[in-house]
C-alpha cells in the first residue's frame, strides 16, 4: 500500500522591481491550483491583483509549521506569497522539523513569480536617492550649483581609473558618475532651478529621473537613424558624420563651435575646436604670438589631427613626471 503523499509547499517570490500582477505563467497555475494560499504581509502589493483574479488569500501572521504540514498531508498543495525578504521565521521552523526526522516533510518548491529585467536595480538606486534626499540633512538643502564641483570631480576620477586600468575601482567610479545623475534628478524633481539665481534662471518646470532618461532615449533613436531607420551609415566615420549631421539639424547651430564647453580643461578645448574645424573642412590660421599658448595650441591641433588626445598624453607625461619626483625624493 503506498505511503500518502506529504503534499506541496510552494515559495511563491515576487520582485518590487516589476509592476504587481505581472506574474509568469507557472506562478499563475500554481495560485489558481492550490488548496491554500498564505500571505503573512497585509500590505503586500500582489494582493489586489490576486484577488482580481480570482485568488483566494489568507491574510494572517506566518502559519505554525507542524500545522501546515498536517494540512498538507494527504497531498494537499499551499503557495506561500512571500514578501520580498522572504520569511525566515517559517523556512527556518519547516528545517527543524525536516531535521527531526520524526515527520515527513511535504515538497518544498521555490517558485520565482517574476524575474527583474536588466536595469531592475536603477529602480532601487531612485528609491534609495528619495529617502536620502527627504532624510538627510546634508543632501536635503544641495542645489545644482552646489553639486557641480562633485560632477567635474567623479568625471576625473573615472577618467583616471579607465587609464589605469582598474576594473573594481571602475566599477565603483561609474557608480559615482551615475550618482551625479540621479541626484541632479531629484532636485530637478522639487522644481529647483538648474543654477542658484531663481532671477537668471530658466526654469522649465520640475522633471524627474524618467523624464531624464525617455530625453536621452529619444536623442540616442534620433541620431542613430542607421539603427532605428532606414539610413546606411556602415563604418564608424560615417556614423559620426551623420551623429554630427542630425545634431546640427536638431540645435540649429550657426557655427561648428556652438555647443563646445569653454571651462573644459584648455587642451581638451583646444582638441574639440580643432575637431569640429576639421570635420567642417575649414582651414583656420592658427593664431599667433608671444608666449607658450600659441605653441601650446599648435601641439594640440597637430595631436588631434594625428588621432591623439592631447590631454590623456599630457596627463600621462604628468604621472610619469610624477614618478620621477617621488623617485628623486627617495619614495
């Protein structure tokens, strides 16, 4: 005579990331199919949906374990709808009695609801910069202007560790990269204008980080026409050429060097003006005097054109130098 079957504890998991009631197929089944289903977490935000469905759910604290296995036994089927901490406290109580040996034990299965999609986290990282942004003292009063000091300096700082080739200490400076981004977004959010002087302020209204990105999103479809349309763009200079093209259509720009930042760093100033002169085919006499600038630009010029970023090359020049000083001084 066979045994009866000690039924089925499902784990049912749910992401936060993904909107509620997204469910895959198998999760569904197992709702639909189950003798009991259990939620310990009255706010849990699958529960409408679940009910909308059809789900019968038990709301209440997390059900004794020797009592949900006597329900199971028999072959009985329970889904558990965890919360996204799990629940450790009935896990941990169904070990010990597995541990026992002196009950047999239903089928435990975990059952992932839904899976997050690549980019999941970045919902996290906007939560997390929302409570830091209405609970912290410092980051609460921080303006744009405020803030900008910090963009040009994580911009160097990953600038240094892709030179130096270090993949952790990469990973970390995109990180804080991606901080400027997200934080600039919140204050944008509370309608705080982008400079300190609400009187020369242009303000546009408040925005958030998804207006930020569907900005970026629809720049990144209409400069890539070869991916998204019908253009022929197949080698990289010809995707420039169009990039530079569709740029200069959508800003309507009278000169090649509307758009170029004046407070970059001078080599780097002087690479991009002799870049856009380039691609525009304009032979520009260099201009001349006393002093080191006219050599100064000279150089720059003559690097870009030979395919050299003059300011990566300085600045490694200027770490060897660096070197050479700690040598001299015995380090």
């Amino acid at each position: 005579m066979n045994a009866p079957s000690p039924g089925r504890l499902v784990l049912l998991t749910t992401s936060h990331r993904v909107a509620p009631g997204q469910l895959s197929w198998p999760a569904w089944q197992a709702l639909h199919q189950a003798d009991r289903v259990l939620c310990a977490d009255p706010a849990h935000p699958q529960l409408p949906y679940l009910r909308e469905a059809g789900v019968a759910v038990e709301v209440a604290a997390t059900p004794d374990a020797a009592d949900l296995v006597d329900f199971l036994a028999g072959g009985r089927t329970a889904v558990l709808v965890q919360s996204g901490e799990g629940d450790r406290r009935l896990t941990d109580a169904l070990s010990r009695l597995a541990g026992s040996g002196r009950v047999a034990m239903p089928d435990l299965e975990l059952l992932p609801g839904a899976y997050d999609l690549p980019g999941a986290r970045l919902i996290d990282l906007v939560q997390v910069m929302d409570r830091i942004r209405e609970e912290c003292p410092w980051s609460a009063r921080q303006t744009h202007e405020g803030l900008a000091k910090y963009a040009m300096e994580e911009a160097f700082e990953l600038i240094e560790v892709i030179e130096e080739g270090d993949r952790d200490a990469l990973r970390e400076e995109l990180g804080d990269v991606l901080l400027q981004v997200v934080f600039h977004a919140r204050i944008a959010e509370d309608g705080a204008p982008a400079t300190g002087d609400d009187e020369e302020a242009e303000d546009g209204g408040p925005f958030s980080i998804d207006d930020v990105a569907a900005t970026l999103i629809d720049k990144l479809v209409r400069r890539h026409p070869h991916v998204f349309g019908d253009a022929v763009a197949e080698t990289p200079e010809e995707v420039r050429a169009q990039w530079l093209r569709v740029k200069g259509e959508e800003k309507e720009r009278t000169s090649v060097t509307d758009g170029v930042p004046v407070a970059q760093p001078a080599l780097a100033l002087a690479a991009k003006l002799a870049s856009r002169a380039r691609g525009a085919e304009l032979r520009v006499p260099l201009p001349e005097g006393p002093g080191p600038g006219p050599a100064l630009l000279a150089l720059a010029v003559e690097a870009e054109r030979q395919g050299t970023d003059p300011e990566a090359a300085l600045r490694e020049s200027a770490r060897r130098y660096r070197e050479a000083i700690r040598a001299a001084e015995g380090h």
